[in-house]
C-alpha cells in the first residue's frame, strides 16, 4: 500500500514522513519548491494549483491513500480550488483522501465545536478552508476531513519560533491572553491522520488536544520548558487590536476520541518539564 503525502516538506508533513519511514510504509511525497529527505520518501513537485500537474502525480504514484497536510495560508487558488481538484481526482480514480483543514474555519461565537458544527468563518483563510471542506465532502463522499488546531512540536513549530522571538525582542506583537485555542503535538496530530488513512474511515474528524489554553499561556509554557523567563512574554489582548479572527475556538474531540486509539495529548502534559 503506497500512501502520498501532500505538503510534505512541511511542519505536519515532514512528521508524517519520519513516522511512516519509521514503520517501513511505502511512501510518496510531494513539494513545492524544495523536497526533504530522499532516503525517507520517492518525491514529486507538485503546485495544487496546476490540475495536470496533480493528475500527472496520481497516475506516477498509483497511491492507494493521500494525505492533504499542504497548506496554501488565504490564497484561494492552492487553499480551496486545490483540495478541490485533489477531491475530484482522487475520487475518480478510487484513491483514500484525508484533508488536513482547520478550527480557523469557525468564528468562536459558539466556542465549542464538535464534529458535527457547520463551518462559519471569519477570515479569509478559514474561508479558503470552509471552501475545500465542502469540496472534499462534496465531491469525495469517502474522504475524511480532519480538523486540527496549533500545532506545537518539540521547538520546530512557528508558534514555538514566534514565542522566542517576541522573548528575545526580534519580533514586535503580543500573545493575546483573549485567543483561545486547543494546542496539539505534531507527532499525536501526524499518527492520528496516519490512523485514519490506513483504516476505511470517512467523515469528519477533530485531532485537537484536550486543554483549551490562550496564546499567551502557551507562550508561558513552551517559555518554562525552554528555560525562557516567562516574565519576558508580551501579553495583549486581541480584542483591542485590529487583527481580524475569532476569539475563542475550542474543538471538541469527543467523538472522535471513541473513533481512535491514538491519544492525543494536552498541552500542559507534552510541555512539561521532564
């Protein structure tokens, strides 16, 4: 069985990678301007915006899953038209598909989500994201769409990079004590989409840690791990800025928790001090 992993080049996608390396799965991957390791995955050049492109891939890998873990930020042509010519020529062709999407594709106005919860964004990319939702559960009825929140690793993640350098002072902003949202470990993220892809599920799924913690909060404990003086964060509140977003997003995951045996840790337990 040969899975192909989109964006693999990654934050989400180079851990996917290291853990089907890892088990010996025959892996494909695909980047859009540098690819990763050569030892660990067969890669491809792949821009989702380019239909023949994505089908010249397909029909290269003959892949039996895909793993969408790509990320085109609010750009509609890769966010949205993209997982949408990935649904269709997946489903054409009788191919899995697991689509990475987002809590960015709620406002906060009901703070907590459940897998049932229809999208209602505020940004542009949670529109971007919203838009391929659809599209993948529109045009491949057997696709799963996981919805995921932070994703913090083990300091390679942008949150964690941001964290250092509001504390170092190469970087102007705040952590906003306001900005809640459901942190989880990228390794727990990557082995839950890897669950999924390998079993026959289908629908939606929340892969969100259990602890609802505001950005500020994270920055204290990814700062008290890394032995930063917390006392060096800057602390504000999105509500007075004028950023736009939601405020407070919180994923329930309890569904999907009885759907998996991974276990999908919290923040206060995978950033503690050992």
């Amino acid at each position: 069985m040969t899975v192909l992993i989109i964006g693999a080049s990654g934050f989400l996608g180079t851990e996917l990678v290291r853990q089907a390396r890892a088990a010996g799965r025959t892996t494909a991957a695909t980047f859009n301007s540098r690819p990763g390791d050569a030892a660990r995955a067969s890669w491809h050049q792949l821009d989702l915006r380019d239909a023949g492109r994505l089908d010249a891939v397909l029909d290269a890998v003959a892949p039996s899953a895909v793993i969408n873990a790509s990320s085109g930020d609010a750009d509609w042509a890769a966010t949205a038209d993209g997982p949408l010519r990935l649904a269709v020529s997946t489903a054409s062709r009788g191919i899995s598909l697991v689509h990475v999407s987002s809590d960015a594709v709620f406002s906060g106005t009901d703070v907590h989500y459940d897998e049932t919860a229809l999208p209602d964004p505020v940004t542009p990319y949670g529109a971007a994201k919203a838009a391929s939702e659809t599209a993948v559960r529109l045009l491949h009825p057997g696709a799963v769409v996981a919805r995921t929140s932070l994703i913090i690793g083990d300091g390679g993640s942008a949150h964690e990079r941001i964290i250092h350098e509001l504390a170092s002072g190469t970087r102007k902003g705040a952590l906003f004590t306001d900005d809640i949202r459901c942190p989880v470990h990228v390794s727990d993220l990557a082995a839950a989409l890897w669950e999924l892809a390998l079993t026959n599920a289908t629908g939606v799924f929340h892969l969100a840690g259990p602890d609802a913690v505001s950005r500020f909060t994270l920055g204290v404990l990814v700062a008290r791990r890394d032995g930063i003086d917390p006392a060096l964060l800057p602390a504000g509140r999105r509500a007075d800025s004028n950023l736009p977003g939601a405020l407070d997003v919180r994923l329930n995951s309890h569904a999907t928790r009885q759907h998996l045996s991974t276990r999908l840790r919290g923040v206060r337990e995978f950033l503690a001090k050992g």
